[in-house]
C-alpha cells in the first residue's frame, strides 16, 4: 500500500509496480520514465541501431507490463527489467546470427541524441583494464572494439563498467552463474587489452 499524499515519483519501485499491478495507469508510465533511457542505452550498445533499439525498447516495456504480476519484490526491480531488455536484445542479434555490427556500415544515422543518451562512462577507474584511456576523447574507438564482442562478454562489461553493476547483479540479470560472469568479464577485459593495446603506444 503506498502512502497517500506522495508523489509517485516519490515512491519505490515495489510501491508504483504495485500500484501498475492495480492497473493504474500512471504508474505504468512512472515505470516507463525511470527506466526508459537506461533501456534504451544498454540495448543501443548492443545492438548498434537507434531505430532497431526504440523499438527493442518499447518491445521490453510491453514486456514489462505484460509480466508485471510475475515480479518477485524481493528482487531489484531495475534486474528485473534489465533481464528482459537484455534478453530482447541477444534474441535480436540470435536471430540475425550477428556477433557484430558495424557502426560505419549501418543504413540508419547515429545521431547526437543517440550519442548523448549512450555517452561511454567508465564506472569503475580502478578496476576497469581501460583507466589509461580518456574517455571523453576516444569513447567511439572503445564502443567499437565493444560492439566486437560477442553479445554475452558485451553485455557483462557494459553492465560492469558503464552500468557500475555487481558481479552478483549482472548474475541475476543474465541468470548465469556468479563464477561464469566473472569468466566473461575477465575474457572480455583481456580482448579489450589486446585490441586497444595501440593506445598506449
């Protein structure tokens, strides 16, 4: 039960995802605009095609709606909906049976606001095998080498150094287990290593 007199932007996640399992229009939409540019961004990156990633997003918040009442509260709501974007997403790249696509060689402009929304951030300096690179310079080079990858390391190092998520969230994300992202991700940073290895130079 929300407390009267909030506003939902004011409340959690559980409490509007319970108020949209009442049917509540306005919540669904609260839900809409806290995770649409989120969404959006991690399908981007993957799929390298604004056009394709609106309508992979909007394809995940249906999703979403539609499966609301299967939403566990204990879990991280933002997991839950990462999961089935992600998913939306590696069906796409399944079905194509594409591992890569090129920014160049794609029919549909990038646009500014494309860039804007998908801006690369690296989380996590310490960690992370990119902390000699400077981002705001050389951030279309890195995404490059990152539409490489095939989409399961792809995922797990956006979701790590970009998201800033946990090991343990990623996880729950891509339902794999905990050793098998750490795997992915450590395989992922070494490729990265060797493919922008000239920027050291």
């Amino acid at each position: 039960m929300t407390p009267p007199g909030r506003p939902l932007m004011d409340h959690t996640d559980q409490e509007v995802v319970l108020e949209a399992r009442k049917g509540k229009e306005r919540a669904y939409r609260e839900l809409v605009r806290r995770y649409e540019r989120p969404v959006f961004s991690l399908i981007f990156r993957m799929v390298r095609n604004r056009e394709l990633a609106e309508d992979l997003s909007q394809e995940t918040f249906i999703k979403v709606l539609n499966a609301i009442d299967s939403y566990r509260p204990e879990f991280k709501f933002s997991s839950w909906v990462f999961k089935i974007a992600n998913n939306a997403a590696i069906d796409h790249l399944r079905r194509r049976e594409l591992d890569t696509l090129s920014l160049d060689g794609s029919p549909h402009a990038v646009t500014p606001e494309a860039i804007e929304a998908t801006a690369l951030q690296i989380s996590d300096h310490q960690e992370s095998p990119l902390d000699y690179v400077q981002a705001t310079e050389l951030g279309g080079e890195i995404e490059e080498v990152i539409a490489k990858l095939r989409p399961e390391y792809r995922t797990c190092i956006l979701l790590r150094h970009v998201d800033g998520r946990s090991y343990e969230e990623i996880a729950e994300i891509l339902n794999l287990p905990l050793g098998t992202v750490k795997t992915y991700i450590h395989r992922a940073r070494n490729e990265l290593r060797i493919a922008l290895e000239h920027l050291r130079q």
